[in-house]
C-alpha cells in the first residue's frame, strides 16, 4: 500500500472540505504514515473536521489533547470533545469518556457517570466497556458489590478476547467470593489471558501451578510463567522468583540469581524485595557482603511502611552498626514498627520508655508498649511491665490500659479492612 500515494489524494479532497478525508489525514498526521508524524497538522485537520461534526475526527482529536506526545495535556479541551463524539454514539469515545469520569480525568470522579458511558459502549459490545462494568459492580463503586453481576460483564468481555476481562474471571473464581470456587475454571481463564501475554494472568498461572490450584503441582512451569510475567516488569513475579532461587522451592539454591530478581523489583519499588536486596547484602548472598548498600535498601523499604526494614533500621541506630548510634533516630523506627504490631519494636520501644533511653523516660508509655508485646507473646515484656507498672500510679496505668483497648480494637479493624481488600478484583 503506497500510504504516500494516499495522503497526497486524501489532501486534495481535504481541501474542498471533505470532513472524511480530513479525519484520515490527521489521523495519519498522528500516526506517521504516510507523510511525517506532525501534531500541529494533526490537529489542525482533526480540528477541520470536528467542527463539521465528525465524530471520529472528535474522538481523535480528544485522544490527541488527553496526552499525546508533542502535544500539551489538556483534559479541559479533550472533555467536550469526547462527549460530543458519544453522544453522536462513537463506541470508542464512550469507553474512554467512560475512563475519564472513572479516574478523574478533566473532571471529578462520577461512578454513575462512568457507568452510563460504560453502558453506552458495552450495548456496542465494545469489550473494554464490558470489563470496566465487571470491575465497578465488583468493587462496589458507585453500586452495590455484586461478584455475579461482575461475573456476567467479565463473561461478555472475555468471551470477545478481552485479556483483562478473562484474568479477572479467572480471578472471581479463584476468589469464591458469591459464586463457588473453581481453580479448574480459574486455571482456565487465567490461561486464555496469560497467552496473550497478559502479564497479571502469566503471574497468577505461575502461583496456580507452584501452589497446586485446580492442577498438579509444576515448578518447573510455575517458573516459566513467573518468568514471562518478569520479564515484562512485573514486580511481584520478580520478587517471587526471587524467593524462589533464594530459598531453592523446587529449584537449585542460586543466590546470584535470586539477587538479581530482587534487585529487578526492588528497583520498581517494591518493598519485600528491597528488604530482602538488603538481607542479602548484609550477609553477603550472591553479592558482595556491603554494609552501606544493605542499608540503603533497608531504608527504602522502611519508608515504604515495611515493619521489620522499620525495626531493622531502629537496631542499627540503636546499637551503631553501619551507622553513627543515634538514640532519638532508633525510636523513630521502633515506633513505626511497633505501631503496624511488629512485636520485637514494641518491646524494644517499652525498654527505651521505661529507662528514658532515646526519649524522656514515660512510664505509661514503657507499660503500653510492654503490655502489647507481652499480649503477641514476648515473655520477658511481662517481668519489665511488672518492674515499671510498680512506679506508676493508678491513673497513668488507667490512661495505658484504655490506650492498649484502643490500639488493639483498632488493629483489628484494620486487619478486617485489609482481607476485605484482598478479596478484591482490580484491573490488570
């Protein structure tokens, strides 16, 4: 196909005004073909036609303001135009208007109005529409949860090949959640996404297959799918594999690579493996034994909330290794750990209150965080308390008392809130 060829008629009939052709000159404006990539000639043919009321000159138009390179972002001018394709039934531009009241784009976030664009999209059968619906009715945005109404939309949408939609079938029936389990039926859609390369589904295989859901247990293909899914960045899968070399589940003990998986996603962010980046170099497994390194991936895992990195940190500040001892700066990290329950800090955290050790000294601080410690289990938090509880007047161990009711009522609260999370479908 000489697009060269086409571009030079597609002017011409431009020119006398064809709103047709004008769209198709800007879109190949956008898109390099046939003549070189120009947003300024882009938007100005998309402009010529969207003013005659094309609605997939709008469409394109809109998608060039939502972030195009080249091209400034500005939500505000891509808004109206979106709409105006729409409501002129462009399946395309009701998905992705759809998207914006979703996330907020150029506008507040509308659930009721995200869902009435998703409809719109989702009656033309569009599969990305049908899954968004999945996901609004699964998480309960804007509406009642309801796993079997998510189920019926993910259907629709995996039926047609949408990716997406078939890893979070695959999830719901995983999950269990209003509908029964089904690993055999999860397994299933979970492939059909993951050889796509749906990543989050090449994942999930990878677990389906070390855990022995719905299917004999494999390591060997656990690692292949874990690997594609690594490959492709996922952080969660590098970490895994990761863990896997690292503690030989299956495999050959190899450090090295174990090392390098965790430094894979660690680089991404992801805390559990800056953590254990940080182990590793603190021991020296599969890298050079370097102290300043194991402390500088711990540090990036503490400020992420990850409680032992926390705890971790307050020891070396404590004790000096690596680091100048700083007393008020072990503290700051033992709180942080004993505040999400890391057992060791909250005992730790009762010692400095009680001896003024990095702080003033705080009886009713020493008896909380000792009785909380004692409460997971720690034995010697006991005999302390009972040394600290003997200098302290009745008011103060009522003051601690009532904080240690609140602070555990509040865990659990907290943990309650978590399940439910993880129970949840997102979008891959």
């Amino acid at each position: 196909m000489d697009y060269q060829e086409i571009a030079l008629g597609l002017r011409h009939a431009a020119d006398q005004g064809d709103a047709d052709a004008q769209t198709s000159l800007g879109i190949m404006y956008r898109n390099d073909k046939g003549v070189p990539a120009d947003s300024r000639l882009a938007v100005f043919w998309l402009t010529k036609a969207a003013d005659q009321g094309h609605a997939e000159a709008e469409y394109n138009l809109a998608i060039v303001y939502a972030g195009d390179p080249g091209t400034p972002r500005d939500y505000q001018r891509a808004l109206p135009l979106l709409r105006k394709a729409a409501e002129r039934g462009h399946t395309r531009a009701q998905f992705t208007l759809g998207l914006m009241f979703s996330n907020g784009h150029g506008t507040s976030v509308d659930h009721a109005q995200a869902l009435h664009w998703f409809r719109k999209a989702a009656e033309q059968e569009h599969p990305g529409a049908q899954n968004h619906i999945g996901l609004i009715y699964a998480k309960g945005d804007g509406v009642p949860q309801d796993h079997r109404q998510a189920m019926a939309w993910f259907e629709k949408a995996a039926i047609q090949g949408d990716a997406a939609a078939q890893s979070n079938l695959g999830k719901i029936y995983g999950i269990g959640k209003d509908v029964p389990q089904n690993f055999s039926q999860a397994l299933s859609w979970y492939r059909k996404a993951a050889e796509q390369g749906y990543v989050t589904a090449q994942f999930k295989l990878g677990w389906l297959y070390e855990t022995g859901q719905g299917i004999s247990q494999d390591i060997v293909l656990a690692v292949s799918w874990y690997r594609k899914a690594a490959d492709h960045g996922h952080a969660k899968a590098q970490f895994t594999l990761g863990q896997i070399y690292g503690h030989a589940r299956g495999v050959p003990q190899d450090f090295t690579l174990a090392a390098d998986w965790y430094r894979k996603a660690a680089e991404q962010g992801h805390r559990d493996a800056q953590f254990n980046l940080a182990v590793m170099y603190d021991e020296g497994l599969g890298v050079p034994q370097d102290g300043a390194s194991a402390l500088s991936w711990c540090h990036k895992a503490a400020e992420q909330g990850h409680a032992i990195a926390q705890f971790t940190l307050g020891l070396r500040h404590d004790s000096g290794r690596d680091v100048v001892q700083d007393c008020e700066k072990a503290l700051f990290w033992y709180l942080k750990a004993a505040e999400q329950g890391y057992t060791r800090a909250q005992f730790n955290l009762g010692l400095m209150y009680g001896c003024g050790h990095g702080a003033p000294a705080d009886l009713a601080k020493a008896y909380t965080w000792l009785t909380l410690a004692a409460a997971d289990g720690i034995s010697k938090a006991v005999a302390y308390r009972t040394i600290v509880e003997d200098k302290m007047s009745r008011a103060q161990r009522k003051k601690s008392e009532m904080f240690v009711c609140d602070y555990l009522e509040k865990r659990k609260s907290h943990d309650q809130r978590r399940a439910i999370r993880s129970d949840s479908v997102v979008p891959g």
